[in-house]
C-alpha cells in the first residue's frame, strides 16, 4: 500500500479551492439545462450543447481533476509540485476565467470570449504540466503510476491547446475541419485525460480505501501503451478524411477495459470496505461500461453514451474522490494549525459517512439526463436540469460542512486556551 507523505502537499486551501469550486460549476450545468431544455440534449453542434458539454467536462471534471493531481501527487506519489504557492491561486483564476468565457462565447455566440479563452485555456494547463511534469520525472519509484500520471497531464495540454484552435476557428479567426478536429479533441480529453487519470488515481484510491487488490503492473502499462497508440493512430486517421468509427472504438474499448477492470477488483476483494466511496465507485464504473458500450454501436449513440459517461459516470467517480480528499485536507490544515499534542478531529468526523451518503444519493436522479437524451422532451430535460441544480447544491453544502466543523473546532480550541489562561 503507498504511503502517505503528509507534509509534502502543498497549501490546503490550493486543491481545496479547485475541488471546491467544481460542486458550484454542476449547479450551472443545471441552470443551463433548465433554460435551454427544449434544445440543450438534441443535437451536437447547438450552442446550448456545446456549452453544457464544457461546462461538464472542463468546469466539473476540470476542476476535481486539478484538485485531485495538485493534492495527491505530492501527498501519495511523492511528486514535488513547483510553484504551488506562486502560481497556485494564479492556476485557479486563470483556469475557471477561461472555462466561464468560453461556455459564455460558445452559448453566445461571443467571439471575443471565445477569443480570450482560446488563450487562457491552453495557459492553464500547460502552468499545470509546468508545476507537475518536472516533478514527475525527478521522483522516485512507482514508475507506472508517474507514467500514467504524466500521459494524462500531456493529453491534458494537447488537448487544451487542441480547444483553443477550436475556439478560435468558432470566432471566425481560423479555418479548421472542426468537425475532424473536434471529435480529436473530444477522444483526447476524455479517454486521455480524464480515463487515464481516473485509472491512474486508482491504483492507490481503491487498495487503500476500498480493501481491493491492484491491475498486474505490465497489464495496466499495455494498456496505457495502446491508449498512446490508439489515440494518435486514431487521430491521424480521422485528420487525414477517415471516418471517426476508430476514435470512438478506442474510447469504448479502454474505457470498458477500465470499468470491467476495477469492478472485477472489487468483485474479486476478500475484505471489501463497504461505504460511501465504494458505492460511488461501483455505480460510476457500471455506467462508465454503459456509455462505453452505447459508444461503441456507432457515433449516433455518441449523445447518449456522452449523457452517460460526462453526465453521470465521470462525475460519480469524482464526486466519490472529493469526499474523502476534501475531509483530508481539511485534517491535514488542523493537524498543521494545532501541532503536535492536541488531539484534533479524525477525517470521518469532518465529514461523516452519512453525510457523504446523502451527497451520493442525491446524485441518482441525474439518471433522468440519459432518460432526457433518449426521449427527447422539454420538460424531461429540464427536470433533469433541476437534479442537476439540486444534487450539486447537496455536494457543495456537504463539502462546505468540513469547513464548518474544522472552524467549530478552532474555535472551541482557543476558547478554552482564553478560559485556561484565565
């Protein structure tokens, strides 16, 4: 089991701030939907589409995935992260800028948002790759997880700078096949980016917190090696006029590679640690497998695999990892605060399984966005959008709660220093 390194991380309020800002981009996801639902789950190329799908996979999985990386890589990787306290709150206005203005230019039709943002995008995520990547190559050990790590970071940056010539080419600046180029951009972020770090991520988060075992090591380094392959063979193909049937086979095949993967793990558990984060996980990679195979029966099913997989898989899989990274940090701020000799709150009082409980509950009827997509109908969608709004108020209200019990106890504390002292 890795070791965690808790004097390594950076400032608790940077991944913090990352992680705690993606519940409130879910609750835009909803609002949007409620505006534009009589448009918003019928066609790809609609403005309202284009922006909730980036509102979803750069503003809720962006967010959770620059948390996720800045914390555990200096806490369970031993990886350096560079600049933290320089550039971090820098990273984080710079990254949500960039996403609010180019959901506004996409929904609006503004070209000089879409302008701004095909320019702090790519910004973001190569100051990301800047703070990361060096550490990654200087550390030690557990080489197939910095491998995995540094190929999801990569994708990450070709697939922002990828976005920005979208964006531009949205404005009218560049003439570009977008309709190529987009579904290159689409496979390289989502398989490449998000898949690829969730696995990655894995081979720590479930031995550790779900008592499962691990992918044999040369097994998970084929298939990060055919995701590289795939991905670029794939893109090459459907730049130079080929059809997208082999980008969208490559997401279906390594995405359910990984979903039946870690549910077998799970499966297989002699000892299974039954709780929040188990179910979370075992619910987001059963409709990760869905997505994948509704993917994988033709790119007319891409709206409906897209509805499953950045609607509801995806975010299940964060949601899960955000509560219980969120509750750590907060224990890591106390414990460095108070000091040694002064027993501070455990992470489970924090945040309670309960409380994590209602938050992932409060995700199931974000079933009714797949439902949407299927049928279409107005009233449908905006239902949908309403179970978006309310289970992303559920999860910043109970993230927030760590934040309240952490200044309860603080407070508390220093009451009774002032009543000792008296």
């Amino acid at each position: 089991m890795t070791q965690l390194r808790l004097e390594q991380g950076p400032a608790p309020s940077l991944p913090r701030r990352f992680l705690s800002s993606a519940p409130w981009w879910g609750m835009l996801a909803g609002v949007l939907l409620i505006v534009d639902g009589a448009t918003a789950l019928r066609i790809r190329w609609n403005p309202a589409t284009l922006a909730l799908v980036h509102v979803f996979t750069l503003g809720v999985l962006g967010n959770a995935m620059f948390g996720s990386v800045l914390q555990f890589l200096p806490a369970a990787a031993g990886v350096r992260v560079r600049g933290s306290a320089t550039f971090g709150s820098w990273l984080h206005a710079l990254f949500n800028l960039g996403v609010l203005l180019l959901v506004m230019g996409l929904h609006q039709g503004w070209r000089t948002a879409l302008i701004a943002a095909a320019v702090l995008l790519p910004l973001g995520f190569v100051l990301l790759a800047a703070m990361t990547v060096p550490g990654l190559l200087a550390a030690a050990g557990q080489r197939l997880l910095r491998a995995g790590f540094g190929v999801a970071i990569g994708f990450a940056a070709l697939t922002a700078l990828l976005g920005g010539m979208l964006a531009l080419g949205f404005a009218g600046r560049l003439t570009l096949p977008l309709t190529a180029l987009t579904d290159v951009h689409a496979s390289w972020g989502v398989l490449g980016w998000v898949v690829v770090l969730m696995a990655s991520v894995a081979r720590v988060v479930m031995p550790m917190f779900q008592g499962t075992g691990t992918v044999r090591e040369p097994v998970q380094a084929i298939w990060l090696g055919s995701v590289l392959l795939m991905l670029f063979g794939a893109a090459c193909w459907r730049l130079t006029d080929g059809s997208g049937a082999w980008l969208a086979g490559t997401i279906a095949a390594h995405a359910l590679l990984f979903a039946v993967a870690a549910l077998w793990l799970q499966w297989r558990a002699p000892r299974l640690r039954r709780g929040p984060l188990l179910w979370s996980w075992r619910a987001g990679l059963i409709v990760l497998a869905l997505a994948a195979l509704a993917l994988s029966t033709g790119v007319r099913n891409g709206m409906l695999a897209a509805a499953l997989g950045l609607g509801v898989a995806l975010p299940l899989l964060v949601a899960g990892m955000m509560l219980e990274i969120v509750p750590f940090i907060g224990w890591i701020e106390l414990h460095r605060r108070c000091g040694r000799g002064v027993q501070s709150p455990g992470v489970q009082r924090l945040l309670p399984a309960y409380d994590k409980t209602r938050a992932l509950l409060a995700q199931v009827p974000l079933l009714l966005l797949p439902v949407a997509v299927v049928w279409p109908s107005a009233w449908l969608a905006r239902a949908a959008g309403l179970a978006l709004l309310l289970a992303w108020g559920c999860m910043a209200w109970t993230l927030h709660g760590v934040r309240r019990r952490a200044s309860r106890f603080l407070l508390t504390m220093e009451s009774a220093d002032v009543a000792a002292r008296a």
